[in-house]
C-alpha cells in the first residue's frame, strides 16, 4: 500500500467531500431507476467509504506524529 503524507490526505479529503456535496445536491435532481441515479448513488457511496478509510488513515497516522515530536 502506498503511504501518504498528512498533507496529501487532508487534501483529497477536502476534494472528495466537495464533490460528494456536488452529487448529493445532483441526485435529487434524477430520476430514479434512471441510469444517472444509479451511477450518482454508487458514486455517493463510494466518497463515503474513500472519507471513512482517509479519516482512518489520518486517525492511524497520529501516534507517528506524536512520537516523531
């Protein structure tokens, strides 16, 4: 697995929480069962998982930092 500086994931969090944003806003705008609802729901989802396993990691890292002082 590659590793990630502090930065570089604080930073993909910032993006992928903007655009998870975008998409919740756009999804109300679908209709259901339609191909773009489904995909943005996925889509959704997946931002959902890749905030939850970024906040793990940055979770993760903490002791590192604190040890490294």
């Amino acid at each position: 697995m590659s590793v990630y500086t502090t930065e570089e994931l604080l930073e993909a969090k910032r993006s992928i929480a903007s655009t998870l944003g975008k998409c919740e806003k756009a999804v109300l705008k679908l209709a259901p069962g339609k191909s773009q609802h489904t995909l943005t729901v996925r889509r959704i989802r997946a931002f959902q998982i890749s905030l939850e396993l970024i906040d793990q990691a940055l979770k993760d890292a903490e002791p590192e930092i604190t040890t490294n002082l």
